[in-house]
C-alpha cells in the first residue's frame, strides 16, 4: 500500500515535470501551441493538457514532441541530458537504468529505458512492468511495437480483441489501433517492448 502511494505520487510528479519541461523548451524555442501541434500532428488541445498536467502522454508521444522540440525523449522524461561521444554503440547496464512509473493506482505500471544512451536512435527500447488493471484510456500512438513477454502472464487487448500472453510469447502490432494491457496472476508481467514511429 505504501509502495503504492509513493508510485503513484513519483508518478504525478513526474507528469507535472514533464508538462513543464514541453512548455519551457517550447517556449525557449519561440514555438506556439499551434506550431507545435503542426508540427508533431497531435491537437493543439492534447498537448495544452499534456503542458498543464492533465493528460499523461504514452512514451510514443513523448518521443515524437521530443524530435520536434530538437530534444531526446529520455530528457523530457527525467530532466537528465546523455552524453553523445559520437559511438556506433551505446550500453546500459542493469545497475544504471531508471525506472518511470508512469499513470497511478492499481492501473500503474512502469518504463525503464533501455537504450536511452544512444542518441539519434530509430527505435525505444523499453522493460514495462504491467499493473493488474487496465488503464483508464486505451494508447493509441504512430509506428508499430513488438513485444516479449519475460515473466508472468496478461491480458492484451488490442482495436477491441483479447490476448491472453504468457512468458516466452511475442507479438508485434501497429500502434495507431487502441491497445492495452494488465498482468494476470500474482505476478506482475515484465515486457521488452520496443518501438519505432516516424520522426
């Protein structure tokens, strides 16, 4: 219950962070909602709501945003900047990733990005441990994601369909289509998700 609460406010801080993070490079950028809107192909209003806290974007958003404002997505999430020394290779050890919960409550589940070091990237690469609940509101984002199930069991819903996964499964989908997922059991289900969309 307590690791509950302390998730669900890291969560809450983190989106408030985030919101402002947009709005400040927005504005240091001299880019109005308009343009930014324009430019990323979201609504004006989704991203006035996601600046001001009231709509929690999917990882996919933030990484078209962050290519349109000239920044990764990895610094809009946490406010940290990578080093790009230039390698053809970049490596993230177990021991240094970060994790992101990401929504609140029992729908809560959490980001830890795995190849956040190499810039100019074509793909995100993300460990996702899923709540027992659905969230909220389905994700609906550009690109396609593949998906492999390291541990436990979920369900997987996708454009109004139901999947039930389990360790070892592996599915890869067009991410335009509403989708989500919850864990089964008494196991949270761990997944390497990995992303590409167009920049």
């Amino acid at each position: 219950m307590f690791t509950n609460m302390i998730a669900e406010k890291n969560a809450k801080e983190i989106c408030k962070a985030i919101g402002l993070r947009i709005r400040v490079i927005r504005q240091k950028k001299r880019l109005t909602l308009d343009e930014l809107a324009k430019r990323t192909g979201f609504a004006k209003s989704y991203i006035s709501q996601i600046e001001t806290m009231k709509r929690e974007p999917p990882i996919s958003t933030l990484t078209k945003i962050a290519y349109v404002l000239g920044v990764d997505v990895f610094f809009l999430i946490s406010g940290e900047t990578r080093q790009n020394d230039g390698a053809s290779i970049s490596i993230v050890k177990a021991s240094d990733r970060k994790v992101i919960p990401r929504q609140s409550g029992s729908s809560a589940y959490t980001y830890e990005p795995i190849n956040d070091k190499k810039l100019n990237r074509m793909m995100d690469g993300y460990i996702v441990t899923v709540g027992p609940e659905f969230p909220d509101e389905p994700l609906v984002h550009e690109g396609q994601e593949i998906t492999y199930v390291l541990e436990g069991r979920h369900e997987f819903v996708y454009d109004g369909k139901t999947y039930l996964l389990e360790k070892g499964d592996c599915y890869c989908f067009e991410s335009m289509k509403p989708h989500y997922a919850r864990s089964l059991g008494n196991k949270p289900s761990k997944l390497l998700v990995v992303f590409s969309s167009k920049k």
